[in-house]
C-alpha cells in the first residue's frame, strides 16, 4: 500500500487537510513532558490467587455487558453476525501462539475491592504467570478498543495468553474469542497488547480495571497508549473522528488509588498535571501526517456508564471542556501514570453526542464508524509504534 495516500479519503494529505479533518483545531500544549519512573516489586501473594468470595456463575458479565462499539469484547461473543467479524474470530486471522495453562478462575470475585496497597503482591503473581510463557519485555503497552482487533494479527510471533490463565482475572470471554493478553512486536517494537478490557460497568474493581496496564510496567513497558471508542462531544466531532487524547475528565466517581498506598508502586498523591503524554502526543500526530490520517485532539471524559449519556448531560460535559465521551481510559491512565509509565491515546468516535443529531443514538451507527475507522487508527498506530524501536 503507498503509505502516503489514505485510502480513507483517497488522496495525499501532505498539501492540505484530509476530508473530514477538523479545521477549527485546538491547540492544548501547554502540557509539559512526562518522567519515566521505575515500577519496583512488591511483595509475595497471600494466596493461589489471593481472591476470597465466590460468585455465581450467572453473575458473570455476557455478551449484554460488551462495550458497543468495542470488538474487544470481554463479554462472551455469540453474534456470529457482529459488524467486527474479524474480531468476532481473530483467531481465524492471527498467528499466535496459545499456550496451555489451565486456572481455575471460579472463585474469583472481580468486584472485590482491590486497595493498592494489595497490587504489588498481585502484579508478582501476574509477572510470574507470563514469565512462565514469554520472556519478551515489550517497549510499549497497548490497549485495543474499538474496531481494532485487527491491530493485533501484525503481531509477529505473538505469544497470546487468555484473561482466565493469568491469576485473579476473571474469565473474560467464551474460549476462542478474544481477551487475551499478546506478546510480541509490532514493526520491529516488542509490545504487549491487550485485546479486550475490564469495564467498571461491568461490575469489575476499578483495581481490577488498571491491571493490565500495571502489567504491562512490570513486564517492563515504559508507554501504555490506549484507546477507546467514544461519542463525540464537540459537536464538530463526528462518526470516524479520530481523537488524540490531550487531557482527561474522570467523571467515573471512581479511582484505582483508593485505599492504602503501595509506596513501591507510586506516590500517594499523584500529579496528574501532565498525565497525557505531549511528547508522545506529537508522536501520535507525526505518525497520523505520515500515514495521510486525519487526528484531532481533545479532551476525553470517562463517565462509569453502560448507558448512553443524556442530551443535557452532554451539553454539560462540553460545558466541562470535554471533547469526547466514554466508558473507559480515564482509570486506566490514572494507574499508568501512578506507575511512572508514559501514556497516550487515541479515542474513536463512533457517534455523535446524545441530542446532536436529533434522533436515538443508533447501536449500527456506533459500530459502522467503529469498523470504517479502526484500520485508520491501525495504521496510526503502527506507525506510532515502528518509531519507537
Ligand atoms: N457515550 C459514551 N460512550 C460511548 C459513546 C457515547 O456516545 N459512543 C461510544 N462509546
């Protein structure tokens, strides 16, 4: 493929805008560069998985409890005829290898509360459950929202571990769909990559919820970039927008640092004056130039969800200074940068804010724009990546 023309809109982009680009952009670079911290070992776990309540089977999330929009499913699949058919079945598509690790995941209760002070002893038993499969030690976390499962068949000799082989991480999904956790590079950068999330909604610890991008500072990642699919706050913000994370609004009445403190880990009170990376930020950008991709930026609010917000509540969120709404991220970023990890990321939007266009947000609409622009955000992203080898 020449890389200089978008086949989204059909043209190079070096001389003007690319169709649908945003032109009233706002410029937020006041934000200063990020430090890298070092993520130090905890303490042993209590336990084989340290978790005490069981919970019945039925309580689990399904397929109902999926994000729309986000082909990542942790819920169980069953929709053979999901508008995300390539992330409805990725293993039809990706070389992987998946190994063998039975655990049993029944007793696990992923609305425990989980104080940081408990993470170090977890992440030293997540860290020993994926050092006994892959000894990679990724550059860059990477989490895959919507429509960009596919992002994960570029993964060269991927090492794929399923949610429920690693301890105190519920069984996500039905066997053979995804929520996994991958190892393995991304052109030429060695990267983990989470192909499903843990939402609050769905009723897991916001504890439970960081882990993963905890994980990844352990293995020994120094960026997470997230990403998400959202709706579109500013209303110029439409279905296919692709929004680079500038600033955050946790808006969830949650955070991952409540309770005592895991010193090892992070400080009690952390900053979040630079959580967003501008550093990388503008590597995001670069990477978007150079693929032809038009990337705005903006201000993302996570609210707890599942529904949808109300027009009022997303007149109030602009109010706020919000540019995007969703359901995830926010808590994810908190725990990153608690970590001393760098973090970026990039919203999709699916649709327009609730009471823009006059008529119920449509749940086809929302994975339409998700499936059109997930490879756009592919190929950013893979861009983004090369260039940190
Ligand atoms: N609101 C919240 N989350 C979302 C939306 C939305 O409009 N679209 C996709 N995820």
């Amino acid at each position: 493929m020449d890389k200089s023309v978008d086949p989204h809109v059909g043209r190079p982009v070096s001389s003007s805008l690319p169709e649908g680009a945003v032109r009233n952009r706002r410029h937020r670079d006041h934000i200063k560069d990020l430090r890298s911290a070092p993520v130090a070992s905890g303490v042993s776990l209590p336990g084989p998985d340290g978790f005490g309540r069981s919970r019945p089977d039925d309580d689990r999330p399904t397929d109902r409890d999926r994000h729309p929009g986000v082909g990542t499913s942790v819920g169980h699949i069953k929709r053979a005829s999901a508008v995300f058919p390539l992330d409805a079945y990725p293993e039809a598509r990706t070389p992987v290898t998946t190994l063998p690790a039975p655990q049993p995941t029944s007793s696990i209760d992923p609305s425990r509360p989980i104080a940081p002070a408990e993470q170090p002893a977890r992440l030293d038993a997540l860290e020993a459950a994926v050092r006994s499969r892959s000894d990679l030690v990724p550059r860059i976390g990477i989490v895959l929202g919507s429509g960009l499962g596919g992002l994960a068949d570029d993964v060269e000799d991927a090492v794929a571990i399923p949610f429920a082989d690693l301890p105190g991480w519920p069984a996500a999904t039905a066997p053979g769909h995804v929520g996994r956790l991958l190892l393995g590079r991304l052109g030429g950068t060695p990267v983990a990559m989470l192909q499903g999330r843990f939402h609050v909604y769905e009723g897991n610890d916001s504890g439970l919820v960081v882990q993963p991008v905890l994980l990844f500072g352990r293995l020994g990642a120094e960026i997470v970039l997230l990403t998400n699919a959202a709706g579109g706050v500013d209303p110029a913000f439409g279905p296919g927008t692709l929004m680079v994370i500038a600033d955050h609004l946790n808006l969830t009445g949650r955070t991952p640092l409540h309770g005592p403190n895991a010193d090892s880990i992070g400080p009690r009170f952390q900053d979040l004056t630079d959580a967003w990376s501008p550093r990388l930020r503008e590597a995001l950008k670069a990477a978007g130039v150079a693929e032809g991709v038009a990337l705005e930026e903006g201000v993302y609010a996570g609210l707890l969800g599942p529904q949808y917000e109300t027009p009022s509540e997303v007149r109030m969120l602009r109010g706020l200074g919000a540019d995007a709404v969703g359901m995830s991220t926010v808590l994810e970023c908190i725990a990153a940068r608690w970590a001393g990890l760098q973090v970026c990321g990039v919203s999709l939007v699916t649709n327009a804010g609730a009471g823009y266009s006059g008529v119920p947000l449509s749940h086809e609409e929302v994975l339409e724009a998700g499936a059109e622009a997930g490879p756009r955000l592919a190929r950013v992203i893979r861009r983004f990546v090369a260039g940190l080898a």
